[in-house]
C-alpha cells in the first residue's frame, strides 16, 4: 500500500504499520483500514509533548480534586483517581510519559503541603508506582487486554492493584515522616489510607478508562439501549436507598451495602466488560457522595475511617463486576468460535456427503449396466437355445435372471433411501386425496391378477408435504398390504383419514397375515424381515423408505396389527386447510 504525499507515507511507515501488527488488525475491506488510518493520524497529531502535556494537566486536576478529601493527611487522601490515570496512560503510551505523572504529581504535592524535597519524593514514589504497575501489567498480564480473560484480572489486581501501589505508599509515607509532615507512629495509617486509594483507583477507575479507551464501540440494539437506561436507573435509586439517606436516616447505619450489587451484577452480566466498568465507577460514585454527607452504612465520625471502610467495600464488588462480565464474554466467545467451528464442519461434512452421494450414484450406475446386460442377454438365452437346455439348465437361467432383477430393485431401493435422508424436502400443500387415488390405481395394475380390491373413503384432507415423497410412502404402503396375504387370498385394503390438533393421520388397513405386536418396532429398519424371500419377496427396505420419508416431512408413523387379523398402517402429518387442486 502506497499513500500520495511523503507526509502520509512517513505516517503508514511510523504509526500505522506498528498499529496493524500491534491490534492484529485485519484490513479486509476499507472501512477497516480508514478507522485504523484515523487512529493512526490521531496517534501521529497527538505527538509524545502534547500527550505528556496533557496528562500532566488531567493528573494535577485529578490530584486536586483526590487531596481535598484527605483528612488524615493533607498528602494521603482513600480517594486518588491520579493512579488509574497514570497507569492507563503507561499502557496505552508507554512509559516514555512519564515526565508528566512526575511534574503534576510534584505540583499537587508542592502545591499542597510540604517541601521542595519532599514533593521531588512523593513524586517520583507516584511515577515509579505507575511505571512499575504498567511493566508488571504487560509483563504478565496481556497488557491492555488483562480484561479479557479471568486469570488475567486477578493478575492484574494482585501486580497493579496490590503490589505497585505498595511503592507510592511506602516511598510518600516515608518522605512525609522524614520531612517532618507526618509522625512516625501514625505511619501506618498514612500508609493503609494511601494505599487503599492508589488500589481502589486501578480496580475502579482504571478499568473504566482502559475498557472503554480501548475496546471497539459496541452496536447495541433499541432493546439493549432500553435495557440500559433501566439498568442506569435501577443502580441510581438503588445507590440513593444504600448511600443517599432516602430510606435510611443519617443516624441509622443498617448493614443494606449489598444491595448496590445486583445491579452491578446485571451491568456485567448483560453488557459485559463495559457496562460491569460503568456500573461499578458510577455506584462509587453515589457511595462516595453520600457517605461523605453522612449517609449509608459506612458514614462514622471519622471520615477517613469511612471512605477507607467504602473504599474496600467498593474495590470488592468493583472486582467482581468485573470477573463476572469477562467470564461473560469468555464464554461468548467460546459460543461464536464454536458456531464458527460447528458451521464449519457442517460445511465439510455437507461437502463429504455430497461427495459420497455422487460416488453411490456413479457406482450404482456402474453395478446396474452389468446387471442389465446379464438379465438381457440370460432372457435371449431362454428364448432363442431353450430347446437346447434341459430342465436344470433353464432353472438356472431362471435363477439369473430373478437374482438380477432382484439386485436392481435393491440398488433402486438404498438410492431411494439415500435421497431421503440427504435431500432437501420444500414442503406444500398437497391434495392427499388425488395423490392416494393414482397411487391406488397403479397398485391395481400391478396386481390386476390378484383380485385386489381397494376402497378409498373420500374426500381426503389435504396436508403439508412433499408431493412426490407422499407418493411413494403410499405405494410402498399399498404393496405391503397387498402382498402380505394369505394364499389364494384377494387383497382387499381400505384408505382412510383421521384429523384432530392440526394434523392428519391416512390409514391404510387389510386383510393380510398380519404382524406380532413384538416386531412392530423393528419392521422399519433397513433389511429387517420376518418371513423368507421365497414366500414373501422384497427388499425389506420398503418400511424404512416409508419412515424415512415421513419423518423427513414432519410426521411419524406407526401400526395396529395382530397375526391373522390383518394390519393398519398409518401415516401422519400436518393437515392443511386449503385443498390443493
């Protein structure tokens, strides 16, 4: 890729080829490579000074606004939103900005209390702090990305939550005592108070920044956006009833902090690493605002001891928001990679089956030529040498030529069950009636020498099907009930229907041998018989082929049948109310 000017050039070689490779971004179509251009240009504008610059100025306001809440010490404040800015910008910068966490936290400081000395020291225990929290994000937490996964966020709580904060405190509380602005033996409250702050700004604050910094903008749907104004409201009246004294009085501190977490609970879980941030910074929010007015569980006469005694409370719930919102998201994604997967061996495995039908029709192709070719040239044999064979030698023939056809008829028949089961079947409405009455009368010229006789009650309802496959359900079904009779014994057969809930159910009864109810399980299973060929011909793949079919359409099937009384074989499936000419 080649931009017009050197300036556009000199920008894809520095900024947007590291940005690529970095986000391992894929430039699929245009729009793609222009928002990551844009990026790229917004990189380039806002160049090492200017970012330096203006975090120095977000970080001394940010300091300002913490220290006016500090009670214990002018210096050590339970709320310093200061940490989360820096180490977000040390992972979206890196740390070659570290010259303005250095000055704004020397100014704060400076500006503040104390000396030239010791704000040079709580400054550089601040810029420490955020260099080191960011190395050990980066180092082993997947930097930016510590979200995404579960493992991922405990790491980054213990480095930079815990560990890295640790430095600021120990080296601040230190240079206060040694510059005369704090005694030693309230050191450790300094200590805990600071620290507490520092931590609660990465598990709260940070992430709210890094999350939606960094994150694509989600399209939500209307439904989701109302969902979300609901959830935004529920947590305001619920953080007002916890925290803002609208059901509590200010001299009552009921123990009601856990209802400020169901709605962080429905933020993480319905809108993911987002709405879990949001919910969590917003509710810290309320909580801080009313606690220091005196409301909610946490109020007490010493506010230090209160912000502390919320502040933890908050950093709990904070990391829980956030674990519950990316196991959330970890198992979307699970769910999409395995629908990708799923969608893709569908793909395959449609692709193998097409495959295999296309090589069973070649090949039946191929058994069937030879077949015909050995009947044809058998029947020529008897025809034209028969008074050349004797009895034996004709037998055989015969023989050949009923093993042959045979053959066919079973090639015939596993393609027919074959499409069946691979095919694709539309459904429509179909005339039951017309469709069972060609049926019928093609049985009827197949066995015209039996005698059989066929009454089909009509009208029959029309139903929702597949015209050619309810044909040859029924031929199947008619042949069986005229086949299986007894000797010397005219088929008589009766078509009916049935029509309750919707759907409708055809009957086909005779007068034949009948079946034991303790086979009319497995009659429809391919190849399955129950009596030799030499009385009963068949396949044995006409009743799967009738299953197969009507299960294909929506429907089932089934029998009523004792041996000698006959049998009712039936099929069943959705009635339709408009009858198909």
């Amino acid at each position: 890729m080649i931009l017009s000017t050197d300036g556009r050039t000199r920008v894809f070689q520095s900024v947007l080829i590291p940005v690529c490779l970095q986000n391992e971004a894929r430039l699929e179509s245009p729009a793609a490579y222009l928002k990551i251009y844009g990026y790229a240009r917004m990189k380039h504008l806002f160049s090492l000074p200017a970012v330096t610059l203006g975090l120095a100025v977000v970080y001394f306001c940010a300091g300002k606004l913490g220290l006016s809440l500090a009670f214990l010490n002018a210096s050590a404040t339970a709320v310093w939103p200061p940490t989360g800015i820096a180490l977000v910008a040390m992972l979206a910068w890196g740390p070659r900005v570290w010259p303005g966490v250095f000055v704004a936290a020397f100014l704060v400081n400076l500006t503040t209390q104390g000396s030239f000395w010791t704000s040079l020291g709580i400054a550089a225990g601040n810029t420490l702090e955020a260099v080191v929290g960011a190395w050990l994000v980066c180092r082993y937490a997947n930097g930016r990305n510590a979200f995404e996964q579960t493992q991922t966020i405990f790491k980054y709580i213990f480095l930079a939550g815990m560990l890295s904060t640790a430095v600021s405190a120990t080296i601040g509380v230190t240079t206060l005592c040694l510059g005369g602005f704090a005694r030693w033996d309230a050191c450790a409250s300094i200590w805990s108070t600071w620290w507490i702050g520092d931590l609660v700004s990465d598990v709260v604050f940070a992430p709210l920044l890094l999350i939606w910094s960094t994150r694509p903008r989600p399209r939500w749907k209307f439904f989701q956006i109302i969902e979300g104004l609901l959830m935004a409201i529920t947590l305001l009246l619920l953080g007002q009833m916890v925290f803002g004294g609208w059901i509590i009085p200010r001299e009552k501190n009921y123990p009601v902090e856990f209802l400020a977490i169901p709605p962080l609970l429905w933020a993480a879980w319905r809108f993911g690493l987002r709405g879990g941030s949001a919910a969590a910074f917003g509710m810290s929010v309320i909580a801080i605002t009313g606690t220091l007015r005196g409301f909610g569980p946490f109020a007490t006469q010493d506010p230090n001891a209160a912000l502390l005694l919320l502040e933890t409370f908050m950093a709990a719930i904070g990391l829980i928001a956030l674990v519950l919102a990316s196991v959330v998201e970890e198992r979307n994604r699970v769910l999409i990679d395995l629908e990708g997967r799923v969608a893709e061996r569908t793909a395959e495995l449609r692709g193998t089956i097409d495959s295999l039908e296309g090589f069973c029709y070649s090949i039946a192709h191929d058994l069937r030529a030879p077949l015909r070719y050995i009947n044809g040239f058998t029947r020529v044999l008897l025809q034209d040498y028969a008074p050349t064979f004797d009895q034996p030698g004709r037998d055989y023939a015969h023989r050949v030529t009923e093993a042959t056809e045979k053959m066919d008829k079973l090639i015939n028949d596993l393609l027919d069950y074959g499409r069946l089961s691979s095919a694709k079947l539309p459904l429509e409405l179909v005339n039951t009636d017309k469709i069972l009455r060609q049926a019928v009368e093609q049985l009827l010229l197949e066995y015209s020498d039996a005698g059989a006789v066929v009454n089909v009650e009509s009208p029959l309802p029309p139903v929702l099907a597949h015209p050619l496959v309810i044909e040859q359900v029924a031929l199947n079904l008619l042949r069986n009930a005229a086949k299986f009779v007894a000797p010397n014994v005219a088929p008589r057969i009766r078509v009916a229907a049935e029509t309750a809930s919707g759907r409708v159910r055809i009957w086909i009864r005779d007068n034949g041998i009948g079946i034991d109810p303790a086979h009319h399980a497995k009659i429809f299973g391919v190849f399955e018989r129950l009596h030799i060929e030499q009385n009963y011909p068949g396949t044995g793949i006409g009743l799967a082929i009738v299953q197969k079919g009507v299960e294909r359409m929506g429907g089932r099937v089934g029998l009523e049948s004792k041996p000698g009384e006959g049998s009712g074989f039936w099929f069943e499936l959705k009635s339709a109310e408009i009858l198909v000419s």
